[in-house]
C-alpha cells in the first residue's frame, strides 16, 4: 500500500465532513486545523489532484449561477481504507516543537533581562488571546455537538490545544516571576 504524507491524511479526513471543496477544505483547517496543523493552498489542490489520480476520491464539478464552476470532491470506499489504515497505526514519533521563544529564551544571556521580560510578556498575551479563542471555538462546538458525529472529536483535540496553551501561559508566569 502507498505511503502518504500526513497532509495528505489530513484531506482525506477532511473530506469525511460536509467540506468538498478546496476552498471550503481550507475554510475548516483556517477555523480549526490551524491551531495544530497548517496546510495552504498550495498544498491542498497539488494533494487533491493526488488523492483523484491514485483513486482515493472522484471529483464532480458543480455549476451555479452566477458563480464560475466549483470541483468538488468526494472519498471512494479505497480512500475510506487508506484513512482507516492510516487512522489505526501508532504514531511514529511524539511531536517536536519548534518555539521561537524558547529558542530566544535559550540564549537569553546574550539579551537584556528587560528584553527577556518584554518577549515573555508579549508571548503570554499571545497566549492568552490563544485561550480565549479555544473557549470561543468550544463554544460553537458545543452548541451543536448533538447534531455532530465529529463534535466530540473535536472537543477532544481542542482540550489538547486550551490545557497545552493553559500550561503555557503558567510557565510565562512562573519565568517571569524568576526574571
């Protein structure tokens, strides 16, 4: 069986939900992918035209008036196996964080502690907008997590996202109580 990458997976996922086009494929990673996985345009048309020629999904062009036509694409039962193989494999490898902050923080004697302050402050603000964006999209879930098979996966990744971004923003105050 062919190998894919993870973007690849990712799409194919994607396609399970009521997303068929690469536009509105790109509408749900903008609005909840992102926070934990980026794929642009530029990735997602070149996987599409992929995921077609290897049989994995067929793709159907709609026309609307008034609109130019729209592709849209749906999985075949072989692109509904590779999901579910893929699905059901370990993971390979724990994730590695690549954080341009702690990569500050690591040479931080080559800066001045008010520099260091000034980077942690603004990054737990970050932070915090983060947080307050997680509880927004948990609200939006929630609403409609009965009518959702999906929902409650959702929810689940998105506590990942508000406990890792919580752990965070307490690891900004403790270092800046040290500073």
């Amino acid at each position: 069986m062919k190998k894919y990458n993870n973007t690849t997976y990712a799409i194919l996922g994607i396609l399970t939900t009521d997303c068929r086009s690469g536009y509105a494929i790109k509408q749900l990673i903008d609005q909840s992918l992102n926070h934990f996985w980026k794929i642009s345009y530029g990735q997602i048309y070149p996987t599409l035209k992929i995921i077609v020629e290897d049989g994995l999904a067929t793709v159907e062009t709609s026309s609307h008036e008034s609109k130019p036509n729209r592709n849209e694409y749906y999985l075949t039962y072989k692109g509904q196996e590779t999901l579910k193989n893929w699905l059901e494999k370990p993971i390979e490898q724990i994730p590695i964080e690549r954080n341009e902050i702690l990569l500050k923080l690591f040479f931080g004697s080559s800066q001045s502690d008010e520099s260091t302050v000034l980077q942690l402050t603004y990054y737990k603000q970050k932070l915090e907008a983060r947080y307050q964006t997680y509880l927004s999209i948990e609200q939006a879930i929630s609403i409609n997590k009965d009518n959702d098979k999906d929902a409650r996966y959702w929810l689940f990744t998105l506590d990942y996202g508000k406990r890792i971004t919580k752990a965070a923003i307490e690891w900004c105050a403790s270092t800046l109580e040290q500073l």
